[in-house]
C-alpha cells in the first residue's frame, strides 16, 4: 500500500492518521518531491477509474496559467500536464493491490481499506 502524500493538507494528513489507526504497513510518497511520472500517474488513473480531470486540481494557479478548464480532454495530454505540475493531482491518493483512491474522507480511506 502507498499514499500520495502531502503534509501541508489536512485531507492528506487526516488520511495518512487513519492509515496509522488502522495499523497498515504502507509507504508514504510525497509527490510534490517525487513527482510521478506520466505512466505511473496514467496506471493509478486507471486503478481509481477515473480520468485526469476527474483528480485534477483546477483551481490552482498553474491550471488557471494553462487554461486547464477549457483544455480539450485528451487524457495523454492532460497525464503529461499533471506529471510535470504534480501539484494538479487531487490527493491523497492511496495505492493499494486491489486498486487506488482518492482518499479525501473517512469512507475513501475504509474503501481503500477493504471496508476495514
């Protein structure tokens, strides 16, 4: 198991507490100090089963500098986007060998969890 982590987030935070409650064994990625590439990003998309923009974080001020809400919806395009200003991607995001997730509340992390 493996949580996109940043420390400066409450969610995040919140997320990696719960990961300690339950008593995991996982590892901590501070994306923002290593980024993960396009294909890593492109995989753990396809394990959440979401979309680029489905996790991206549209109101930073990168995206506003690339016009990421108007940005025609190609999926390759916006991965490489995100690799390259990983501070787009939604988090945290916890990895695991069933799946991935976007662990902003309490259910998300259950989830990633296998409901434990």
């Amino acid at each position: 198991m493996e949580i996109w982590h940043n420390p400066r987030c409450s969610k995040s935070r919140a997320a990696k507490s719960a990961l300690d409650e339950a008593g995991v064994a996982y590892t901590e990625r501070r994306y923002l100090d290593e980024p993960p590439t396009a294909e890593e990003l492109d995989a753990v998309l396809t394990r959440i089963g979401a979309e680029p923009w489905d996790v991206a974080r549209l109101n930073e001020p990168v995206a506003k500098e690339l016009g990421l809400k108007e940005m025609e919806r190609d999926r390759a395009r916006w991965i490489e986007i995100m690799a390259a200003n990983p501070v787009l991607i939604q988090r945290p995001i916890v990895v695991t060998g069933e799946g991935a997730v976007v662990a902003r509340d309490e259910e998300s992390v259950r989830r990633a969890l296998g409901g434990r």
